[in-house]
C-alpha cells in the first residue's frame, strides 16, 4: 500500500479520475438546467391587437383589444430580453371583409425567425358596421368670460355645416357639431382655427366620428376700444352681362380699427368697410391696389392699404325652388306672417342664382338664407325688403328674384 501511494504512476491515474469525474458533474448539471430553461416559453400580456379594415367605409364597433404573446426560443438572448415595442406588431386583417361579425386568424410580424410565437387566442371576432354621412350646423360654444368691461359678440361661423360619418347604428346619436372658443379675458376680437368636435343630446363627443371639414374659422368680435374686424369690399353695380366673379382674394382679411370706446363699442361684430369697387366695367381678371377708408369717428385703420385679386369667369343661372323666408328682428312679443300677393300666408320662395358655374354646380337651398329684417318695428303690415345672404360671395339673385315681400306683424295673444 505505501509503495503505491508513493507512486507517481499512482498519483497520475487518480489525478485523471478526479479530471473526468468533475468533467461529467458539470456538464450533466449544465444539461439538467439548460434543457428544461429552452423549452419554457417567455409570455407578454395586454399586447394591443390592431386591426386593419376599409376605414373610409367601415368602423370597427367591437373586438378583442389585446391578446397574451407567448415567444420561445433556444437563444438565451431572445428568452432573457423582451423586443423593442415598436419593431413587431400583432394584428388581423379584415380589409376584405364587409359589414358584421366576423371571426378572423391573428397574424404577426417583426418577430426573428428563430423565435417560435403564439398568439392567445389565435383567433378573434371582430364587427364591422358600415359608416352613414349626416349633415349639422356648427354651433360655437364659448367658454369663459372677456375681460371686465368687455362684451362679446355674435360669432361668425366659417363654413357654418359639417358633414359627420358615423358607424350606422350611432346616426341618431347625432345631436350637434360643436366649435369651443376661449373668451377667458378677451379684451380684442377673437378670430381662430378651431377643430370640431360631434356630440350626442347629452353633450358627450361621440368617439370614433369622422367630421369634415376637421376645423372651422370663427370670428367673435370684442368691444374695446380698439378691435379687430373682417375687412368687407364694396362691389358695388352688376357686373356686365355674361361675367360672373369666380374669386375676390384679398391680402389681409381683417383690419384694426382705432377710436373713442362708445364708437369701437358701437361696431361690435359688424364688418369694416373697406374699398369700393365698380363692378359694371370689370370683365376679366384684375388686380388692385386700394386705400381702406377711414369712417367717421375713427382715428386710424391698419393697415392702411388693401390688395385685390378679382377672378372673372362666364356666368350661369340656377334655378332655386322653396327657399325659406326668414324673418329676423322680431320683438319678443310681436309674430309675424309674410304674406303673398293675395293675402294668403307663404313661407317660401322660388328664383334664379347667377354666378359662377363651378359654384353654382354646388350650391342647394339651404346653402343661402333669405332674409325679411323687421328690426324696431311695431305691428302693422309692411312691404320689407328681401335680403339675400349666400354662403358664397360670388353669387347673386338674377334680376327676375323678388326684391319685396309683405310682412304683417301682430302682438302675440296673452
């Protein structure tokens, strides 16, 4: 026994079975723990499912927001680290699919190919439901108050309708389009871009709706002693026989006007007035530098000078039927009746617009108001002068269009 213990030969062969015996320790533990970590999936929950449909004619009114992302890989990189959000994206594809209820497959993409991915649950229902167009009014809604001593004006709507698409189930829901303006401590007249919003009856924006056009401009004026108001032109005679404007551009839509307070208080959302221009020689395009007059009682008007750019086209007519008459100004304890030619009561009208035939080609009834004015006047029966106010500025009743109408005002019975 001491003579192999003291053997080197000995002492060799035992260092080499402790070598081998180690060697297989640690790669059996190595196999133990890697195997079961490779085949043990890495989840990721509340993963967003997009969905990819025909959004110009279709909404997507219900479906499954999120799905669980199950990644499996024999790459410690890929199990250990969890991808860029924004380098894959989990989705199903329903662009081909038309209205109602459909159960489609989850598709993926971004993931590396070694990486085995599951989607729980591979499969989900979606509803589709086919989008309806009305048409609303925008109505400004004016939030907080002008400065002290300060009033705001009647706001000015630019254009003053919206069309709304909606998913068709939520058409009714429909109540308003709205316009928000900030008046909180306005001491100038207020003109602004401002987006639009659609409400149901309660007041709630309906989400999801589609609004065009996206925003409108609104133009509240301010009492002050210096304010801001749209520059309005004076075209002034017809234009010849045959010629219709198509465009008036001018540099600057509104101008500061500049006086005693009582004067600036007494313009209030009214236009300034602004160059005259003739109108009856004018039969091709023109462009003109012109002096914004100053008006009684004011100081100054900024600026000083106005461009125009007038476009001149062929005219055309089109023929208007049952335009309602609107009668504006009426005292709170007066009504009124217009009344035709032999005394029976009319609500409506009927004539030719002439302008423009690529604004014309647009242009239904209700794009115009007609408009009886009857401001500070007691009951009677009058003959009221009819006022034609368009959307568009280029356009005009022809010569043949009634200029009057009968108005009988009565005191309201108590």
């Amino acid at each position: 026994m001491d003579k192999w213990l003291n053997s080197h030969w000995f002492a060799r062969a035992v260092a080499l079975l402790l070598a081998v015996m180690m060697w297989m320790v640690v790669n059996l533990e190595t196999e133990q723990t890697t195997t079961p970590e490779a085949s043990q999936p890495v989840f990721i929950d509340g993963v967003n499912l997009h969905v990819k449909y025909d959004t110009d004619r279709f909404q997507v009114v219900k479906q499954q927001r999120t799905v669980k992302v199950a990644l499996e890989s024999s790459n410690p990189f890929y199990r250990h680290n969890f991808f860029p959000a924004d380098s894959w994206e989990v989705y199903v594809d329903a662009t081909g699919l038309g209205k109602g209820t459909h159960r489609v497959p989850v598709q993926y993409k971004g993931f590396p190919d070694e990486v085995k991915v599951g989607i729980i649950p591979n499969i989900v229902e979606i509803t589709l439901e086919e989008k309806k167009t009305v048409e609303r009014e925008v109505d400004v809604e004016m939030l907080g108050v002008v400065a002290p001593g300060y009033t705001a004006g009647e706001p000015i709507v630019k254009p003053f309708r919206a069309l709304v698409r909606v998913p068709e189930s939520q058409v009714d829901k429909v109540a308003a389009v709205k316009a928000s303006v900030d008046l909180e401590g306005a001491t100038s007249a207020i003109k602004t871009t401002v987006p639009l919003k659609v409400v149901d009856k309660s007041g709630n924006v309906i989400q999801g709706a589609d609004v065009v056009p996206l925003t409108v401009e609104v133009n509240i004026p301010v009492t002050s002693p210096f304010v801001k108001v749209p520059v309005k032109l004076n075209l002034t005679n017809e234009m010849p026989n045959g010629s219709s404007l198509a465009s008036v551009d001018m540099n600057v839509e509104e101008v500061t006007v500049y006086g005693p307070k009582e004067v600036i208080d007494a313009m209030k959302s009214s236009t300034y007035s602004g160059p005259e221009i003739d109108l009856s020689n004018i039969t091709s395009d023109r462009l003109l530098e012109l002096k914004i007059p100053v008006m009684d009682n004011i100081v100054k008007v900024e600026p000083e000078y106005l461009k125009v750019s007038l476009k001149v086209v062929p005219s055309t007519t089109k023929r208007l039927e049952k335009v309602p008459i609107r009668i504006s100004g009426l005292s709170e304890n007066l009504q009124a009746k217009v009344l035709s030619t032999d005394g029976q009561e009319m609500s409506t009208i009927d004539f030719d617009a002439v302008g423009a035939a690529q604004i014309l080609n647009q242009l239904r009834p209700e794009d115009l108001q007609v408009v009886a004015d009857v401001s500070s006047m007691p009951a009677g029966v009058y003959e009221i002068a009819l006022n034609y106010i368009f959307q568009s500025d280029y356009l005009r009743p022809s010569e043949s269009a009634p200029k009057k109408v009968t108005v009988e005002i009565t005191n309201k019975q108590r």
